[in-house]
C-alpha cells in the first residue's frame, strides 16, 4: 500500500536513527480531531442477544462505550511514543451495521476525539475503537467464540501542520458538516 511517505518522514527518529518521542513544544497549539471506526463481525445469535438486550454481561453496548472512553483518555500509557493530551471531547458510538465485505450484519464502533494542542489524536481515536471492539468480543464470547475483530481504520483527521485528511474509501461528511 503507497502511504505517501519516505522514511525521511518518520519522526519518531533522530538524526541518528534512533528512538525518540517527538518534541512538540515550537508546535502551535491548534483544534485537531479524528475519527475511526472499526468492525466486529459477530453471529446472529450473538447480536440478537445485543440487540434484545438479553447478553448475560448486562449492557453489552454501555460498557464498550465506556470502555472505548477510557482507552482514548489513557493511550500514552499504551503507545510508547505517544503525547499524553488532554481530550476536549470524545464521542463512541457502537451499532449494528452491515460488514464492510458485505458479508453480514455485526457491530461498528467509531471514535471521535477532539484536543486543542501541538499533536493530533488519531491514535487516540483508534485505541479507543479496538478497546471497545475488544470489551464487546470479551461480552460476547460465551455467546460466539468465532467473532472477528476488523477492519479497523482512521477515517479522517484535521487541523495540525498536515492539515486535514480522509481516508480515500471514507464516505463524504454529511451535507452541512464540514468535519463527516
């Protein structure tokens, strides 16, 4: 897959080739969001017992969502060479929807973070997808063993130097929004 990069880009390395986190302190401290979403595909069994409210975990879908908060507020302790950011907002939302191959019906979470600083959240947005796919597979999975977690991807992101960026198979923001 073309990124669009060169490993002259990589800015998690010095000049001497080793591993540094980034110093952010000349950056302006800029409105920056981003937004991902993820899959999980899940049995019909298993999303009848979601979707009736019947699994025997209790909320299934209220506890991912808490779940994916949590893991968004706490990346920097996940991923070594991320910026501990204070978020302004972060909205997860968790629904049945088709899977992206067609195949099925299962669940999508998507994670939308939002800071005003030097750095973006887009890790932040995707840790707090797979948290959540992840509490939803542990809910699950007396229920559906064979669940598959995925595809999980950046949507898109804006503000900082690069500005803003969608991810080529994202759908168009809504009319009205500019931010999708």
């Amino acid at each position: 897959m073309e990124s669009g990069y060169s490993p002259h880009h990589l800015s998690h390395l010095n000049s001497r080739g080793e591993v540094h986190m980034v110093d952010v302190a000349g950056k302006a401290a800029t409105l920056r969001e981003a937004v991902a979403e993820g899959y999980l595909a899940v049995a019909p069994e298993a999303l009848a017992l979601v979707r009736e409210g019947r699994a025997g975990k209790g909320d299934v879908l209220a506890v991912a969502r808490v779940a994916a908060i949590q893991a968004a507020k706490r990346t920097a302790e996940l991923i070594p060479l991320c910026h501990p950011l204070p978020l302004s907002g972060l909205d997860v939302t968790i629904a049945e929807a088709p899977l992206p191959d067609g195949s099925a019906r299962g669940l999508r979470c998507e994670a939308s973070v939002r800071t005003t600083g030097p750095t973006g959240v887009e890790m932040e947005a995707l840790t707090a997808v797979q948290v959540g796919l992840l509490t939803l597979y542990d809910m699950l999975k007396s229920a559906d063993r064979a669940m598959t977690i995925g595809p999980v991807r950046l949507l898109h992101k804006s503000g900082g130097r690069g500005g803003d960026w969608r991810h080529p198979d994202a759908p168009a923001p809504a009319a009205g929004n500019a931010d999708g």
